[in-house]
C-alpha cells in the first residue's frame, strides 16, 4: 500500500492535459475601441506638451527682478559671481537672471544707511525698562555678569554706549560676500573702538565726549580699513557717564569744579578789569606827557627863535634893549601897581643905596591965597 504523503506515489502524480491548439493568426480587438484609445492618447500628450512648455515660459520668467534705487545686484550662478556683475554690478531697473538653483541673485543696499549698536560698556537695562523709567536699582557695586563698563586711562570706570550708522561702500561686493554676518565683524569693530578710546581718555569725557566721539571715529576707522569690512562711517553717537554708584560724588566734584571756575574766572575778569583801567591810565598819562614835551619843545623853539630874531638889535644897543625889555617885563608882573621906580646901574657895577621913607604922611594940601583987592570988590 502507497503511502500518500510519498511525492513519488502514483496518486498524487497530477493528471496530463493535451496543449490547447495555437492558432496561427492572433486575435484583433475592436476598431473603434482601438481609435479611442488613440485620440485619447494623443490628447493628452498634446495636454502634456502645452503644460511643460507653460512650465517652461513660467520658470524662464520667473528670472526677472527689479534693483530698487538705492541698490545694486550680482548674480551667483553656482555660487559664483559672474564675471561682468563682479566687475560692474547691476544697478536700478528691471534684470533678468537663470532662475534658482542656477543663479541666484544678491542685492547690496549700498545707498541706505546701516545701523549697528554697542552696549559693551553699558549697565543691564532694556528697551522697555528705559521707556518705562522702570529701570533696575544700582546697587552697592557694579555686576560684572550683567553690567559693562569701560575703564579709562586715569583709573576710573565709565559706562558708555552708543549707535553707528554706515553705508557700504560700493560696489559692496567685499561687504557682501567676504563675511557670513557683515553686521557683527562692524559691531565689534564698534566695540573696539569704544574700549580704545575709552583706555585713551580720561574721566573728563563724561562731562564733554567730543574728544571720546574723535578717537572712538578715529579707531574705527583703522579697523575697517585693516579688516576690509569695506564700510563708510557716516555718523558715531555716543553716551558716556558715571556710575551710578558714584552719581552723588560726581555731582559734588562737578560743584566744586563750576565754583572754582566761577572764581577764577571772577578773578581773571577783575584782572582784566584792573589791566585795562591801568593800560588805559598809563596810555592817557603818557599821551598827556607827550603833549606838554611837544607844547614845551615849541614853546622853547618859539623862545629860541624869539631871541635869534632879537639879537641883531640887542647887539646894535645892548643897554637900551635892557630898558626897553625891562620895562615891558614890569609891565607885564605888575600890571595893578600904581608906581614902578626903576633903579638902574651905575656905570662902575657899583650897586645903588636905595632908602624909602615908610609910613610917613601924606602930604596936607595948600591954602590958595586970595588977594585983597578981589576981597574988597566982594
């Protein structure tokens, strides 16, 4: 007896079937089925053709762009600049450029102005806190986990903040493409610049930053040019005060510094005062001096020209021209007196003996005598 399970066993041989017959020519499907089935066909390639090339038109179009006024452009094509944009950057107007991922297109705002922040020196605060007035008490001493400062060159510590605005520098291709984050190399370039001129300064720039703004420019200056960040400074405000901590003693030392300059200048102004009063004085005496000289020099020429032009009479009669001019002279002291005696010289230079009779009295008047024969008639 077999055993059924048995591969080789004769009732589980399947049974043979005789091949169906191959006829000699297939069978065809229906005519108009086939042609529907075509013009379907074609249809929708037609369909097909019209979307890819409306694709086509679509991607080809969307390379168009517009540079704004105050931009220029350059293209990238594989990440690359293209020759001519690099060497001439495209400027306002309508360009147009192989759409992404075969160029893609780069604008430089090379017309408006930047603007980038340092607060490396400043106390913790906020925005919001600052608009608020709702900023954080001082404490007794500075938090170097949160609150800046600079330290300047005689010792003290300041804090300062401040704002710079910048343009690029066209074509601003270095500015663009040399640094991943351009922003952040010229905020610490900022940075830099304000440590510098802090380390370079002294305290007095919390009262005037001039000199601070100067040196900071200076710096930043230095630094772009050695770092090619391939920017143009257009303005640099700063901020710059005391700690707070210190204001009261900063408000004491400003006090007293604006008494002594009050007083000084009281005293350079007294100074002045007294110099121009002494000058003009001094002026004024020596101009009066000047003018008596003068008086006195022509006075003495007049004088001398007097007497040259007395001489030849003088030498002609010594001894009237004596009298004649001594009188005059009496004439001239004595005006109001009554009697003038003269005495003169004798011929031998002797001196005269000159005697008055003093307090002797008037003489009395004359009787008129009248004759006896005018008596008689009366």
């Amino acid at each position: 007896m077999s055993d059924p399970r048995d591969p080789s066993s004769p009732a589980l041989t399947p049974p043979t079937s005789a091949p169906a017959p191959v006829s000699p020519h297939p069978e065809t499907p229906d005519d108009s089925s086939s042609q529907a089935l075509s013009e379907a066909l074609r249809s929708s390639f037609v369909i097909i053709k019209l979307i890819m090339i409306a694709l086509v038109v679509v991607f080809l179009g969307s390379g168009f762009f517009t540079v704004g006024p105050q931009e220029k452009a350059i293209r990238l094509r594989f990440g690359k600049p293209v020759p001519e944009d690099e060497a001439a950057p495209l400027g306002p107007g309508l360009h147009w450029a192989f759409p992404y991922p075969i160029d893609e297109v780069v604008k430089i705002p090379v017309g408006e102005v930047q603007a980038v922040s340092s607060t490396i020196g400043w106390y913790y605060t906020t925005a919001a806190m600052e608009a608020a007035r709702n900023e954080p008490p001082s404490g007794p001493t500075l938090n170097p986990a949160t609150d800046g400062y600079l330290l300047t060159g005689d010792g003290n510590i300041v804090h300062a903040r401040g704002t710079l605005r910048y343009r690029i520098t066209e074509p601003g291709l270095r500015y663009t493409l040399d640094f991943a984050a351009a922003s952040n190399f010229v905020r610490n370039a900022f940075n830099n610049a304000l440590l510098y001129a802090a380390a370079h300064s002294n305290v007095e720039i919390t009262r005037d930053t001039t000199a601070f703004r100067e040196k900071a420019t200076a710096r930043l200056n230095q630094l772009i040019g050695a770092q090619n960040l391939g920017i143009t400074v257009d303005q640099l405000a700063v901020q710059v005060i005391p700690p707070r901590q210190l204001t009261a003693d900063f408000v004491r030392v400003l006090e007293a510094e604006v008494k002594s300059s009050t007083t000084l200048n009281e005293a350079k102004k007294y100074a002045n005062e007294t110099l121009s009063k002494a000058q003009a004085e001094a002026k004024a005496r020596v101009n009066t001096a000047e003018a008596e000289r003068k008086a006195l020099v022509e006075q003495v020429a007049s004088e001398a020209k007097r007497f040259s032009d007395l001489l030849p009479e003088y030498r002609k009669n010594p001894a009237l021209f004596r009298d004649l001019h001594y009188a005059e002279a009496l004439q001239r002291i004595y005006p109001n007196v009554s009697e003038k005696v003269i005495v003169q010289e004798r011929g031998n230079g002797q001196p005269r003996e000159l005697r008055l009779l003093l307090s002797r009295e008037p003489p009395k008047p004359k009787a008129i005598d009248i004759p006896k024969a005018h008596e008689d008639k009366h």
